[in-house]
C-alpha cells in the first residue's frame, strides 16, 4: 500500500472494531436465568422473608399482597425465594402454604414437598431387626415403576445362636398413599436363603430352600431424601417337596432417593 501510515490507521480500526463487536453482541442477548421451580403469588397481607432458613435469622424484606415470587429452593420446611423485583429470602412452609398457584389454586403442602419424591425412581437403604428371636440386618434397593408401585430387591443376614442364614428375596409392593407423609405399604415377593449351622454342630448340614414372603410396613416421609420405614414380615421355606417352614420377622430402618 502506498501510504503507510494509513495502512496501519486502518488496521489498528479493524482491530479495534474486532474486539469491539463480541462485547456488543454478547450483550443483545442478555443471558438466561436457570428455569424456576414455581411461581407463587401472596394472598395474605404481606410475607415475611429471612436472610437464612430459620427463625433465628432477621427478616430483611417483606413481600405484599399480591406480589409474585419465584422459590428457588428447598431445605426442610424452609424455603428459599425471590421477588420480581430481585430481593431473596427464606419462608417458612406455612407461609406458603397460603400462597396462589399461577391457575388461582391455594398451593398445598403435598404440592410443595413431595412432588419431588414421587418423581425419584432409585432408593436404597438398610434396616435391622429380628429374624425369629435372632438378630437380622438386611439392605435393599427399589425401583419405582409408578406413583403407587415399585419393585424391591433384598439381601440380608441373620446371625443365630446355632447357625447362621444368609437371604435375598425380589418383592413388588403397593404403596396406595404414597402422597402422605405416613404411607402404609404392602407387598409380595419370592426369594432363596440359605442356612448355615455352627461347625460346633454334630451332623450339622446346609440347607438351601426357595421362599415366598408377605409383608406389611409403614413409611415415614421424614425430608426430601429421606424416608423412616418399618416393617414385619412373613417368610415361607420350602425345604422340600413334604416340608416347608414359616419365619416371622420385623425390622426398621432408613432410606434414601437418588
């Protein structure tokens, strides 16, 4: 180029424009804000916000009638939330339990807290009792094929005085009330266990036999990932074709969503 100075004028420009442009377009478009949970509106005459999830924090803000808040999050009955007008705090469930659904609806506790759980598939958890009148521990799995039914796998221990019976059973139980926070529950289910006596034991031999089992339990929704749950059970072993045996057991324990 003939002029020298003017080349590099116009390049410094271009350069300059360059660097200029990824600014600008990145802010035509503002960025998006992470999907909201709900979106409630308060119906009582204002709402009190805190600066933690307990009544040990300050209120900081107070929202009123009519206002629409997001809630963001949870952590036990205490909720995390944000006006339109960008101020965040803590509300107590009761709160919002006076709230109104976008549709117009009084938003419920059921609503709030376990939707979530009736939207979890996987749990696993560990429970102990006893097993005749011998100590027993077992672990389980389940998946849930509906609101109201999921399939349980179990394996378990019982360690006797004169002999020792290892255990797993696949049951299918019903849970007809799964949206309450106490929800009884039934099931059936096959299995196999084996019984290993003492080798203190003359003539002691191991026994294997297939087994059917019934069970009722109850559970307790305790938090968002955790469930109390007790149980009592009736195990049959078919040790031959002539001979079978009944076992009664009961445990209680805790489990977890995923």
């Amino acid at each position: 180029m003939k002029h020298p100075l003017l080349a590099a004028l116009l390049t410094s420009f271009l350069a300059l424009a360059l660097l200029g442009a990824a600014p600008a377009r990145a802010q035509d478009k503002p960025a998006e804000e992470p999907p909201i949970a709900e979106r409630l509106t308060v119906a009582d005459p204002y709402l009190e916000m805190r600066t933690g999830p307990g009544r040990g924090y300050p209120i900081h803000h107070v929202a009123a009638r009519g206002e629409t808040i997001d809630v963001l999050l949870r952590f036990t009955d205490w909720f995390k939330v944000r006006t339109v007008k960008g101020h965040e705090g803590w509300v107590q469930r009761q709160q919002l339990e006076t709230t109104l659904t976008e549709a117009g609806a009084v938003k419920g506790f059921r609503d709030v807290l376990l939707d979530d759980y009736l939207h979890r598939r996987l749990e696993a958890g560990a429970a102990w009792g006893q097993f005749k009148s011998e100590p027993m521990l077992k672990i389980f799995a389940s998946y849930r094929l509906s609101d109201t039914i999921n399939a349980e796998a179990t394996i378990g221990q019982v360690q006797g005085l004169y002999s020792g019976t290892d255990f797993w059973h696949v049951n299918l139980n019903i849970e007809p009330w799964s949206d309450q926070r106490w929800s009884p529950y039934g099931g059936i289910g096959f299995g196999r266990m084996k019984n290993v006596p003492n080798l203190s034991l003359v003539d002691a031999t191991t026994t294997n036999a297939n087994t059917a089992n019934a069970t009722l339990g109850l559970r307790y929704y305790v938090t968002d990932r955790v469930v109390l749950r007790v149980d009592w059970t009736l195990y049959t072993a078919f040790i031959d074709d002539n001979r079978s045996s009944e076992f009664r057991a009961w445990t209680a324990g805790l489990s977890f969503f995923f």
